[in-house]
C-alpha cells in the first residue's frame, strides 16, 4: 500500500494474496513468498 501511494496508484478495491512458496514446498519459514495483488484504477 505504500509504494502504491508513494508513486501515484489509486486502489480500485480489495487486494488479495497468492502463495508462491509456502510450507508445502519450502523447508524453512525464510523461503516463504507471497504476492500481494493490488486492483488499480
């Protein structure tokens, strides 16, 4: 949310997160990733 406010994006609603790596996948918590979606408008 920050780096959408410091360059100018307006969020058009929700954001929402995908899981890249996670426990299934990944042995340490280090390795985890996640994406954080945000909808512009």
């Amino acid at each position: 949310m920050k780096y959408a406010e410091q360059n100018g994006y307006k969020t058009a609603g929700l954001c929402r997160e995908c899981y890249i790596d996670g426990i299934w996948n990944k042995e340490s918590e280090e390795d985890w990733l996640t994406e954080i979606q945000l909808p512009i408008g």
